[in-house]
C-alpha cells in the first residue's frame, strides 16, 4: 500500500510538475509565431537603420544639397580688373559662400573693351560681357573647396583678371 501512494505521489507529483512547465513555456506553435515576430521586428529595426546611415552617407559622400540660402555679388570690370584686382597682390576678389547656396554673380562691364567672366568647375564656359552691359549668373555651390575666378577672355588687363577666388565651405 505504501508503495501505491509513493507511486501515486510520484505520478501527482510528475504531473502538477509537467503542468507548471506547459504552463510556463510556450507550446511549439506558440514558440514558431514569438520567434517569426521577433525576426519581423528585428528585420524592421534593421531596415531602418540602414535606411537612416545609408542617408547619413548620401548626403555626406555625394554633397547633396537641402537647403540653401541666397548670395549675391556685383562684379565690376574695368581697365583695374575685376573689383579692382589690378592694385592687389592676393588673390582678388575673394568671394566667400556655404556649400549649398544659391549664388547671383551680378557682371557689371564698366570697361572699353570685352571681358569674360568665369568661375572653375561653376561657369568652366564663362560668359563675356560688351562694354556697357551686364549679365546675371546663378548657380547652387554644391561643391566645397577652393574655385578660380578669372577673365576667359583675352584683353589688355586680362594678367590682373585670373586670380579671384570662391571659397566655397
């Protein structure tokens, strides 16, 4: 009789212990869908993060521009270069701007003969500008760095007119 209550004991015992585990863990299917959810949100989560880097990057790496601000400059040529550069020894004009405004060369040619206006990697073409006229250019400085502002255009003060420069930071 002993040995039947023992047993039965033992049988209580593995059951109310098998049921306090079924009851704690997770059946099969039940392990399946946690794990599929866990693996969605972590896909998610990654995705996003390399969304948020990958951007990061783009913007960085390839100079995008998302804002920018207006700047405006006149540029006077005449028979002392441009702005005057003929009485400087530095580089002259020296134009400063942020990468990713938008920049308005007004060009004023107040000379007796024709100019040329350009600016490296900006205006590689130029313009050229009569005596007497004027012309706007507009461009968005996307690029940092350092650009030569110079006459195109050969002309009796066209030594003193090649060395200007726009810093672009």
């Amino acid at each position: 009789m002993d040995s039947n209550i023992i047993r039965n004991e033992g049988q209580l015992l593995g059951q109310s212990s098998t049921s306090r585990r079924s009851s704690l863990e997770p059946d099969s299917r039940e392990k399946k869908f946690l794990n599929r959810r866990t693996n969605i949100a972590i896909g998610i989560i990654a995705v996003l993060v390399a969304s948020g880097v990958g951007s990061f990057y783009a913007l960085a790496y390839f100079q995008i521009c998302v804002s920018s601000r207006q700047v405006s400059f006149t540029i006077l040529m005449t028979d002392q270069g441009f702005n005057g550069s003929r009485v400087h020894t530095d580089p002259w004009p020296v134009l400063n701007v942020e990468r990713c405004d938008k920049v308005t060369f007004h060009v004023v040619n107040q000379g007796t003969e024709d100019h040329g206006f350009a600016i490296t990697h900006y205006l590689d073409s130029g313009v050229k500008v009569r005596p007497g006229q004027t012309d706007d250019v507009t461009f968005g400085a996307n690029r940092s760095g350092t650009f030569l502002v110079y006459c195109d255009i050969l002309c009796t003060i066209h030594i003193y007119m090649q060395n200007g420069r726009l810093n672009v930071t």
